[in-house]
C-alpha cells in the first residue's frame, strides 16, 4: 500500500487550500452569522471543478479521483463546512448518483450543467417520519403511465432553496416495501413544488436547509432514475459514497481546529511560558494528532476502496463514524486550548465545534453507521 500522495493529488490539495485561505476564509464569519449561502463562490467552485470532481469529463466534469475528492472536502471543510456540503451534495450524492444510475437523455439534460456548477443540486430522502428509518417512505408517487403523481414532504433538505435540479425519494407500491420505493428528477418550478423556510441552524448556518413540500407534482415517466422499484438501493449505494464525503469534512473540522489549536497554543503564555510547554495542553495536541492521523487513513482507506471498484458500504460507514468522532471531540478540545478566545467568534473554533456535530447526524447518524458495521461484522 502506498502512503504517498501523488504529484498531482498534490496540486489538487493545494489548490483547494488555496482557494479556501483567499476566498472562503474572508467572509466566513458573516455568512455563519447570517446564514448567508455562498451564491458568488459556489459559482467559483465550479469554473474550478469542484463540483463535479468526479464525473467524466463529457459530461463536463473534472475527471478526478474519489482520493481528489476526499482532499478538496479536507480543505475547504478546514475552512468553511457549509461551503463544503455544498460540494458534497451536489458531488457525491446528486452527480453521482445521475451518473451511476440515470439515462444517457438524463445526463446529457441535468449532469452536464451540475457538474460545471451552472446547476445545483439536492438529495432528498428525510421526511418528518422517516429519517434513520428511511424505508418507511410517506411521499408517493403514483404511476399513472406516462408520468407519476408526486405527494408528499420532505425535511433538511441540503441546498433546498438553492437548487434547481431535485433527486427525490418516493414510495411508488407500498406493498412492495422498499422495493416499491422510486427515485425521480424534480425540477425547480415544476407545478405544485413549494419550498418552505429556511432552518435556522446551530452548525453549517452558510448552507441552505428546507422543508419541501409536493401537491400533485406531474413528474415524467422519463425522470425516474433506474429501473422501477430500484430507487432505496439507488438510495443506499449512493449514501454510501456520499458517507466518504462527509467523513472528509469531518476529517477538514478536525484538522482546521488542530491547526489553530496548535499555532494559538505556539503564541499564548501563561505562567511564563507559551501554553504548549504545559503538558495538559501538549497531550491534548497530541491526541488530536493521533486520533487525526488515524481518520485520514480510514477515509483514505474508504476512497481507496471506492476508486478501486471495491465495496466501501462499511469502510465508508467505518470513516465517518470516526471521523465525526474525532471532529466532535477535539473541535471541543480546540476551544479549551483557546481558553475565553475560543468561546467567541473571532477565533473561528467555536464555528468549528458547532459544524462538527452535524457529521454525527447526516447522512446516516453514528448509530445508523453502527447499525451498518455491525449487520457487516455480525453477519460474515
Ligand atoms: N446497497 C444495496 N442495497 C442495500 C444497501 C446498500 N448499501 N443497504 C440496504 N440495501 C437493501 C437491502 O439489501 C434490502 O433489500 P432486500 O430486502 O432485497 O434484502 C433493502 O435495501 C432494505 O434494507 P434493510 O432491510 O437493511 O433496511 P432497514 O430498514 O433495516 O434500513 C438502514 C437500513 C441502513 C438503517 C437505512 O435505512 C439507512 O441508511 N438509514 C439512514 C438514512 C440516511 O442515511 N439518510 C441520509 C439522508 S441524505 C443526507 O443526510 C444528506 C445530507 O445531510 C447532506
Ligand atoms: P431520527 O431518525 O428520528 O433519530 C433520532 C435519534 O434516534 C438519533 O440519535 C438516531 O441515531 C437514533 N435512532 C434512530 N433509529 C435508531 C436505531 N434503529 N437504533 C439506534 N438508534 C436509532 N436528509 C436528506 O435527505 N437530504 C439532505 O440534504 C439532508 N440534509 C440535512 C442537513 C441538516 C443540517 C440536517 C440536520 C439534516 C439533514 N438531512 C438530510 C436529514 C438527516 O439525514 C437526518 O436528520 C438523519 O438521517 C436522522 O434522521 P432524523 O433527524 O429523523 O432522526
């Protein structure tokens, strides 16, 4: 196994560090505060290529690899978190998920234009009465031959009032249970599609998260995605690289946080001396490198697996149930080194300790990627 980096993912790595110091840095503060989503630099991130990191290059994407991805989420969430599920969303759940499983007709219409980032995208799965227990679909969609009927809600919808183009999760035969479940392409406008208000949120306050609303949306036959009854495994296998991408932006707030812990704790003195000769700040430093160090392997491990066409349903689990650990833990731990500094705004930890706690919760809470390791472990 090779450790190494790449010249090229290299380059990749620091030209996400780049453009998250120059351009996501300046304005983070006040786009946490007023919950302000980045419209200008999400328009940035695709002339980049970072929104369609992974998607071949004809249907306009970058081309990259899932290792490419994991740096650039590493990067960006270091600064900006909300900046980062932006990216997340619309890469690894919404491109992905068209180019894996949707028409050549689909790519051509919708893949092309999310890839560049001319479109943005969302995943919606969540509903008020199902969401870990994701089978128990309220929404339906009901065939009526050449198009489906949609009715239904869906909640926490990531870049909800933002996107343009919908991947939306719904019961077509209940009977069937979850294999009567669809996945269909909703766009922005359609007839009788309303989004709600946006959430006021703890953490990742500069992303965009709504209650979707669906009265007799007309949906065409064309706009399914795979074949019917397919949609919940469209679901799961999708989720499944979308975990990757979350554990990156963990593994990015735990990181962030170290790295200002580690230079604050260079510069701050306290009795006499900076506060990193004291040796409960120095074994916390520690820890925090340890526990980060063994994060990135596991997420590395995930993309690994996953560029290497193996199955990464539990590695990808593996990673974020560490990863969203670890950010949660030593973001707190960030704080405590930053002592009063770190309980305001200006010192940016404290934003990073409340965007941690959201990679516990989506995508699959840390129960739910228990529930996956260990029907894994328990069955082999
Ligand atoms: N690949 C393929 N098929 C899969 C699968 C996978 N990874 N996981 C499950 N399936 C199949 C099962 O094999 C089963 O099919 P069969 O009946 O043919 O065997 C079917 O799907 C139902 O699976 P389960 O019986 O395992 O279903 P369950 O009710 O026990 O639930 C679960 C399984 C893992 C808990 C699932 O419901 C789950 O992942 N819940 C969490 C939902 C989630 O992650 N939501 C995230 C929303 S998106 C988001 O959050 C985005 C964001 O924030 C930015
Ligand atoms: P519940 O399922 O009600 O869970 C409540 C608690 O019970 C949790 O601790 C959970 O782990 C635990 N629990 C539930 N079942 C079990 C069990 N069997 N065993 C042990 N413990 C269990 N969803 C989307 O579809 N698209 C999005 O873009 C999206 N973005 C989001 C953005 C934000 C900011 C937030 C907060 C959520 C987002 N979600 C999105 C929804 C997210 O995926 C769900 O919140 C998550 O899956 C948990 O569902 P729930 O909130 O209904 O909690």
């Amino acid at each position: 196994m090779n450790f190494n980096l790449s010249e090229e993912h290299k380059m990749i790595r620091d030209a996400a560090r780049d453009f998250a110091q120059n351009e996501l840095l300046p304005g983070v503060i006040e786009r946490d505060e007023n919950q302000h989503f980045p419209n200008d630099l999400v328009k940035k991130m695709g002339d980049l290529g970072f929104l369609g990191i992974m998607v071949d290059p004809k249907y306009g994407g970058s081309g990259m690899d899932t290792i490419s991805y994991v740096l650039i989420m590493e990067e960006l969430s270091k600064i900006d978190a909300s900046a980062s599920v932006i990216v997340s969303v619309n890469n690894s759940l919404v491109c992905y998920g068209l180019e894996a499983y949707g028409t050549e007709e689909q790519k051509q219409k919708y893949l092309t234009k999310l890839a560049t980032g001319e479109f943005v995208g969302a995943f919606c799965l969540s509903e008020p009465e199902a969401g870990s227990d994701a089978t128990s679909q309220k929404t339906t969609a009901i065939d009526k031959g050449d198009h489906y009927i949609l009715n239904g809600t869906k909640n926490w919808i990531t870049n909800g009032g933002r996107a343009d183009v919908y991947l939306v999760i719904a019961q077509t035969d209940r009977d069937k249970g979850s294999h009567g479940i669809n996945a269909f392409i909703i766009e922005k406008g359609m007839e009788g599609f309303h989004i709600g208000p946006k959430e006021n949120k703890l953490g990742i306050r500069g992303s965009d998260t709504h209650t979707l609303q669906f009265n007799d949306v007309k949906v065409p036959i064309e706009n399914r995605i795979g074949d019917d009854g397919s949609g919940f495994r469209f679901a799961m296998k999708t989720l499944s690289g979308g975990r990757i991408g979350i554990a990156a932006q963990a593994l990015g707030i735990a990181s962030g946080a170290y790295e200002l812990a580690l230079k604050y704790s260079k510069e701050r003195k306290a009795f006499g001396t900076e506060i990193c000769n004291h040796q409960a700040i120095a074994f916390k430093l520690a820890d925090m490198y340890s526990d980060i160090e063994a994060a990135r392997y596991l997420v590395m491990r995930a993309a690994w697996d996953k560029d290497q066409g193996k199955n990464y349903d539990v590695s990808s689990a593996v990673a974020k149930l560490q990863a969203s650990k670890v950010a949660m833990q030593h973001s707190t731990e960030a704080v405590q080194i930053f002592g009063g500094n770190g309980f305001v705004k200006d010192y940016h930890v404290e934003r990073l300790m409340r965007d941690a706690k959201i990679t516990q919760i989506y995508e699959g809470t840390s129960e739910i990627q228990k529930i996956v390791i260990s029907r894994s472990i328990t069955k082999d």
